[in-house]
C-alpha cells in the first residue's frame, strides 16, 4: 500500500530534502578538498509559487551546485536588506 499523499507531503518529503541537502554539501566540501578551489557563492530575488518573494543563495564549484537557502526576502528588497540577510546566511555557512 503507498502512503498518502499527507505523509509522503509532509515527513518523507522533509527527511528526503534534508539527506539531498547533507549528500549536496558533502560533495560541495569534497570538491573544494580535492581541488583547492574556492566556492562562488550566487543570489537572487524569486517570487515562488505562492508569489512570495524569496532570496535564493547558490553555492557552487567546478559543476557542483547546491541552493543553500531560501529565506523571505520580505518587503524591502533594497540592496542593504539584501546585504543584511546574506550576512546571516555566510555566518550560517561557516559554522
């Protein structure tokens, strides 16, 4: 019997997402390792299907991408709002 759409919606969906997003930064850190490379790291304002602003942050090298973050971007979208949230975002990553 396959599970309902709740449940492959709701925790098999957050569990996939969550192993995707941990293989994804496992390979970005392999990458950087073997190739001494340094990661680029890539931003956006999107509207998502619900019509929400979102900032999209990409980290990525030599082929290996992996989208790190979405945060609301929220009402203002000035460069300092923008600036501010990458901040977080970076001091995030380094930890």
């Amino acid at each position: 019997m396959l599970p309902s759409r709740r449940i492959l919606g709701g925790r098999l969906l957050k569990e996939h997402a969550k192993r995707c997003f941990e293989k994804a930064i496992e390979a970005l850190r392999t990458m950087q390792t073997n190739t001494e490379g340094r990661v680029n790291l890539s931003s956006d304002v999107w509207m998502n299907i619900a019509k929400e602003h979102v900032l999209g942050v990409q980290l990525t090298l030599f082929g290996v991408a992996l989208t790190y973050a979405l945060p609301p971007a929220g009402d203002r979208r000035d460069g300092l709002a923008i600036a501010e949230e990458l901040e977080k975002i970076m001091k995030k990553a380094l930890n």
